[in-house]
C-alpha cells in the first residue's frame, strides 16, 4: 500500500513537471478565452464553403463572435461577396467577378467544390448577409480590392446606413481592407464605425506607420507571422486593437492567445474556442 502511494506521488510529481503539463499549463483560461473575439474567416471556412451563407451559418452555430466577409462589386453595380477578384477558384465559372452581372453571378455554384452537400449554394450578396445576421454574430467587412470598384467605400456607407448600422451601438460592425487609403475614405464617411487595416508585411509595424495608421484606424490586423508581444503592445498603447489571421492550427491559436491579441481571425472557430 505505501508503495502504491510512493509510486502514485511519484507519477504525479513527475508528470507536473513534464513538458506535456507544461503545455495543458499554458493553455488559455475560459476567461482569457472570453476576452478574445473569435472571427470566422470568410465563415466556418474549414467546414464549409468559404463567404457562403452555410460557412456563416456554421460560424453562429460554432458561436463565433464574428463573421468575416469579402465585399466586391458585380459589373452592373450590386455588392456581393467573393474572395478572389475571379471567380474561377470557388465556384463553378470563369471571369472577374466585375466582368459579370449579379445574375450570372447569382447562376453560378459556389458550394460544390468544396463537397456535395453544398451543391447550388450561391455567392451571397451583401444586402442579404447584413439582413440575415445583423444582431445575431458581429461582420467583420473586408472591402477587398476597392481599387477596382471606385465608389464601393460610398456605396457599403449607404447599406450600413439605410439599416441604422453606422451608429456606434451598431450590432457590431468592422470595417477593414489592405488598401489603406479605401479605409480613410470609409473612416470619414462612416466616423462612427471601427475601422481596421489588414497588413503582413512588416514595413507597417514600425511606430512611425502605426501612428499614422492611429488616426484614422482602430484595429490593426496583421498576419500572425509578424505579430510579436512588443507589437501587441505597441498597438495597444496607440489606443487600437489588435486581430491577427489566419488561424488554421491549434498552435497558431494557442500562440496567438499567448501575444494577447484581441481577435483571432480563424477558419475553425473550434480552434479558438474548443468547447464550441
Ligand atoms: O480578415 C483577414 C483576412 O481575411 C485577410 O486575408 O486574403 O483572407 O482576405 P484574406
Ligand atoms: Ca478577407
């Protein structure tokens, strides 16, 4: 019997100090969980159809904090939502999605590549996405390539605003591009909505272009390959916040929660919060 304890003590002991404790040690809390936005990028993309209304479905079902959306413009001037400036890779067509009108854009099947069961699923547009899900899960609207649609800041001002979503009580609502000078523009026409500016190069992470970045953005969401703890909190001390992308590990996670970032922009949200 005291052997038994002698082992058991020892087993204990030793497994509290092996490295696989050290890891279950460093695993984020449920309540530093909680301070952390999970975004599901461009919907539960690791389930589902990327900017389809079943990867966003899955993304509230998953409760994700956040939808992220890709926002381009069809030639006869309806705003949908596509990743790629074509629409080759997720769907079952061929052209610039501004080469196309939302009619043949809403013909095409942008579910089947990723698996039978989404068959038929359409490219949304994005009156319909912020009617469906506006109060249920935050947007996170990314205007992707603004460059080739002049006016589309004005036009995504004007949808926000026929719903009353441009006030600062807005349903949470994010606005953020890599196109820098897009989002001044949407900053001063829409001065009530947090708006975010998306980077992986680390020529924007030096003080000079955060502070220039400050005055006009309140995110700043960076690749997490650059993302360091000095970074973080060189971020935080200009008064923005700080979402990093894209999560597809567990580790990138994990490391992630370890900068203390305030968003984790994900294709599983499961990786950002397990119990979902
Ligand atoms: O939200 C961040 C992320 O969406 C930026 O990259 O290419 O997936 O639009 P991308
Ligand atoms: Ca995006």
């Amino acid at each position: 019997m005291r052997n038994k304890l002698l082992i058991g003590t020892g087993v204990a002991f030793t497994l509290l100090f092996s490295p696989i404790s050290q890891a279950f040690a460093e695993e984020p809390t449920v309540g530093e969980r909680k301070q952390v936005d999970n975004v599901a990028h461009r919907g539960a993309t690791a389930y589902a159809p990327e900017n389809t209304v079943a990867a966003f479905d899955l993304a509230v079902d998953m409760k994700a904090d956040y939808i992220e959306i890709d926002v381009q413009r069809s030639k006869d001037g309806e705003l949908v939502l596509i990743h790629d400036t074509t629409v080759d890779r997720t769907t079952d067509g061929t052209g610039k999605v501004g080469d196309l009108t939302l009619e043949q854009l809403r013909s095409l099947d942008a579910g089947s590549w990723k698996g039978e069961q989404y068959v038929g699923e359409p490219i949304p547009t994005f009156d319909e996405i912020l009617d469906r899900y506006r109060g249920k899960v935050g947007i996170l609207i990314e205007l992707k390539a603004p460059e080739l649609y002049p006016g589309i800041e004005k036009q995504v001002a004007e949808a926000l605003k026929e719903r009353n979503l441009d006030k600062p009580q807005n349903e949470k609502i994010i606005i953020q591009s890599f196109n820098f000078e897009s989002m001044k523009k949407t900053n001063e026409l829409l001065p009530q909505v947090p708006i975010g500016v998306l980077t992986s190069s680390r020529a924007h992470t030096t003080p000079e272009a955060l502070q220039e970045f400050s005055t006009y953005a309140d995110w700043f969401n960076p690749s997490y390959g650059i993302v360091t703890e000095e970074l973080v909190n060189q971020v935080h001390s200009l008064g923005m916040k700080i979402g990093s992308w894209t999560v597809r590990s567990q580790e990138a996670a994990d490391f992630l929660f370890k900068m203390k970032v305030d968003a984790i922009i994900t294709d599983y949200p499961d990786y950002v919060d397990p119990r979902n």
